[in-house]
C-alpha cells in the first residue's frame, strides 16, 4: 500500500523535516514571480532566484542521487519583455550544484484565448528537468506512444534507400533506415507535452493537469518510490502519485489548499485499498461512519 505524508507549512521550513537522499522524483509548479497575488502571494520577479534557491538547496539535499526534479514555470513579462528570472535561476541552480539535464514543453492545447499588439496567446510553459548526476532512473518504454496510421501507409512500400541507412541530407552525422520501423508498435515520445490545462471543478486557480505529474511519474519512477511536491496546491501530484502505487510527500503553505489535498489524496488512498482488496479476492466491506 502506498504511504502519504501531506505537510502544512512553508516548504523552506517544512523541508527540513525530510531525511537526506530519500525522494525519488520531485514534481513540482511554484508560484509564478508576481502572479496570483490575491490567492496565494507573488514573489517579485526581480527577487525570484533569491526567494527560490534556499529552497531548491533543501530539495538538492532530500533528492536521491538516482532522482529527478521536474520544475514547472514560466518567465513573466515586464515593460514589454520577458524577464530573465528563470534562466538565472537555472545559472545559479547549477552553481548550487544541480545538472541542468533537459527542457520539455508543456503546450497548453486550449491556452487562453487574447490579443496584444506585440505578442501572440502564450501556449507553453517550461518543465525544466534537474538531476543531482549524468546517470539518473528513467524508464522511457513506460511513456511510448502508439506508431499512428501514418506508419503502415509510409513502411507499405519501401524504395531501395529505405532499406539502408540514409544518411542525414545536411551532414549532422545523423541516419535511419526506415526498414527498421517494421513490425514496430510504439515510438519514443518527443520532449514536447501537448496537454489542456483544467481549472473546473478543482478549487484551485492553477492546477496541473493529471496527466502531467503522471507522465513524469511513469518516466522517472517504479511503484514504491518516494515522490515529492512541495508547492502541492490542490494535491494533483501526491493523489496521482498514490493512485499508481507511489508513496507522496506534499507541503502547502494555504491551509484551504492544504485541505483539498488531504481529501484528495485519502481519496486515492482508499480507493487503492479497495482495489487491492478486491485483487486478493477479499470481499470489500465498507465500514460504517461513526
Ligand atoms: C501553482 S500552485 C500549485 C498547484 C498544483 N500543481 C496543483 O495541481 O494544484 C502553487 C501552490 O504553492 C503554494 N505555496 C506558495 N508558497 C509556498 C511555500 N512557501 N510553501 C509551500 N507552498 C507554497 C500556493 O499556496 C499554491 O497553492
């Protein structure tokens, strides 16, 4: 059975609580620099590095030497520019001691709708990936994707070229050989995550889709790991962490936000004991409430 630890507090405080090298994967979306003010505090952006690293020190320090750190953000845009607030965070996160692995992009398929005169609707938002090491877990066939109808009409029939390997045209050192493709079911998913985000019925202004922390989840850990949000919101990531069998730790400092988490994630604890009990063939029996 998966375990939850949920934590009400300021997570620079609350952090210090967790044992050294115990997290396997940390997913996590801060506040934004200045954004949201009137629900839950900005930071501004050109103290943002200086408010964040004490606390990505601590999540070095908690993070395994095998694990992962996904950070969600966006730089924000001021006096009509984009600020540079995360590319110094990233500076100074690898001067603390962090590996500045790899991007993703989260296209947010049904981003909001607008019009300014100098820049189109915003549709992605960063999910920097930090490892502690070059060498990290990371399970990729957990997150292949279905080859598509594209493949059986391109593999049907194949010329003389595809059945080498066809050097890249522009001298990059690159090859494929689309025989190769053959009998293949799945492919490697790119570094792009085209999700929608979802705000209804959530009690939370900037909640992640579940299909977020799942992917990453699925990519960088095994049930029974440890995986950590210390800025949890609603609990997206501890409740689907638990609902695949992880164990979650959570920190929010709001205790409202805090209270939607712990009904979430006891949610999802129960329901896996329920299915774990139907799986050992136990007839569940629902316990009255006092
Ligand atoms: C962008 S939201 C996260 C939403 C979350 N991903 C979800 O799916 O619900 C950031 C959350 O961090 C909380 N927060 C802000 N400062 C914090 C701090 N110092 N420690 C812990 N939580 C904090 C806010 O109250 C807010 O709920």
């Amino acid at each position: 059975m998966p375990e939850s630890r949920l934590l009400l507090g300021d997570c620079h405080e609350e952090l210090r609580r967790l044992e050294d090298a115990s997290v396997d994967l940390i997913v996590t979306s801060p506040p934004y620099a200045d954004s949201r003010s009137t629900t839950y505090g900005g930071v501004s952006p050109d103290h943002y590095v200086e408010w964040f690293l004490p606390i990505t020190a601590e999540l070095l320090r908690v993070l395994k030497p095998t694990g992962t750190f996904i950070l969600n953000i966006k730089e924000k845009v001021v006096d009509g520019e984009r600020h540079t607030y995360v590319m110094e965070l990233i500076l100074a996160m690898r001067a603390q001691g962090w590996l500045w692995t790899e991007e993703f992009i989260w296209h947010k398929k049904n981003c909001y709708p607008g019009k300014w005169p100098n820049r189109f609707r915003d549709a992605w938002e960063r999910l920097l990936q930090f490892n502690k090491q070059r060498k990290f877990h990371m399970y990729q066939e957990e997150v292949m994707v279905p080859m598509g109808d594209w493949a059986e009409r391109r593999l049907r029939n194949l010329s003389q070229t595809d059945n080498v390997r066809d050097p890249s045209k522009v001298g990059s050192g690159f090859g494929k050989r689309v025989a190769n493709w053959i009998g293949r079911e799945k492919a490697y998913p790119t570094n792009v995550l085209h999700l929608a985000t979802e705000t209804k019925n959530r009690n939370h202004s900037a909640v992640f889709p579940d299909d977020l922390p799942i992917w990453f989840i699925k990519l960088f850990t095994r049930p029974g790991d440890w995986v950590l949000d210390p800025f949890m919101g609603s609990g997206t990531t501890p409740r689907v962490a638990v609902d695949m069998g992880r164990n979650a730790i959570g920190i929010e400092i709001l205790p409202n936000y805090y209270a939607l988490a712990q009904t979430a994630v006891d949610g999802a604890l129960r329901q896996t004991a329920q299915l774990a009990l139907l799986e050992s063939g136990t007839p569940y029996e629902p316990t009255e409430p006092e």
